[in-house]
C-alpha cells in the first residue's frame, strides 16, 4: 500500500475543507499522530525513508520533541541506531534526561513534517555546538515544497493549498467548513 494511502485510512491524512489554527482555509489537513497511532503502519511508512537512508552511515537519530520522537525511534528501530530526542527548555531547543551527541557523529534529524524546518534547524544548532554532523531531516511528510534548508528524506510530498476566507473557493461553492479535532471525525 503507498504511504498516501495508509495516511488517508489511519486518519492522517484529509481531504475536504479546514480551518486551520492560523484562521486559513485549506484543501486538506494532515495530523500524523493519527498514523503513529498504529506502529505497523507507521513502521510500513517509515521503511520507505529508512530505504532511502540506510547508506548514510548514520550514527544517530535526533528528533525534537514531540514529532520527531516516535519517527526518531523507529527509524533507529529499522536501522538498528541509536534514537534520542530534544525538547524546549525555557524556550531554548536542548538535549535533556542525560542524553548525548559525540564529537565527529553523524547525525540525521527526524521530524513528522517538515515545513519551514524551523525546530529542525534549532536541533541541527544542538548537534553542531555538541561537535556532530548534521546529515539532513528524515520525516513522514515534507510539506516544504524543496525550500527546507537541509536535505529532507520523506515518505510523501505534499502541498496544501490554504486561502483566506474571502477569498476560499470551498466557501464560494457553499461547502462547509470544518475545524479539525471536532467531533465531526
Ligand atoms: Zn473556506
């Protein structure tokens, strides 16, 4: 089954008409937990991006928190590397709980999606200050439309195309709109 699929069976994936959190409209609305709900599934997605890294010479797996953690653990899993994890601390992207990068590892970021790569790149900072190297971002979706600043490994690409409400062709053809999370699902 393609990773698309999967993603629109487990829920991850939907098509229709969104407000988004930003007050936007959009075409579709992706909430990969839904996936990673299902490890089989997730792990059935994930081999597509482990296929694509496993000659990297990959030392560790670096996600921050919350997204990248369970893609972290499971690309670790399939690969047989290790997995950690970053997370805010006073607003500040940091390694916690003991945790350590080694000076001359190769490091590849994880994330569910990718779209500015904003808290990749505050994890690729870590790494760097810790003396590893920076391999890229393996992710579910890559939602950055080739614009990420480092090299991104994915199971699918993906836009979505997102409108202001006066100008929403969803809203001109009477559809109505549906804020994700209601019940409606
Ligand atoms: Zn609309």
């Amino acid at each position: 089954m393609m990773s698309i699929d999967i993603l629109k069976e487990t829920g991850a994936l939907l098509e229709g008409h969104f407000l988004l959190s930003s007050g936007r409209h959009s075409n579709r609305y992706a909430q990969n937990a839904k996936l990673l709900q299902y490890p089989d599934k997730a792990a059935q997605v994930l081999s597509a991006v482990t296929e694509q890294i496993k000659d990297l010479e990959i030392d560790l797996l670096v996600g921050p928190a919350m997204g990248g953690i369970i893609v972290a653990y499971e690309l670790g899993r399939q690969l047989g590397k290790r997995a950690i994890f970053t997370e805010r601390e006073n607003n500040v992207m940091t390694l916690r709980r003991g945790f350590e990068i080694h000076p001359g590892e190769r490091v590849l970021i994880t994330e569910d999606v990718v779209t500015t790569g904003k808290s990749s790149m505050e994890t690729a900072r870590v790494i760097e200050e810790a003396g590893g190297t920076v391999l890229g971002i393996a992710c579910i979706v890559d939602r950055s439309k080739g614009e990420a600043p480092l090299q991104v490994y994915s199971a699918m690409q993906m836009d979505i195309d997102t409108y202001a409400p006066e100008e929403c062709p969803f809203c001109k053809q009477g559809i109505p709109v549906v804020k994700p999370g209601s019940r409606k699902f």
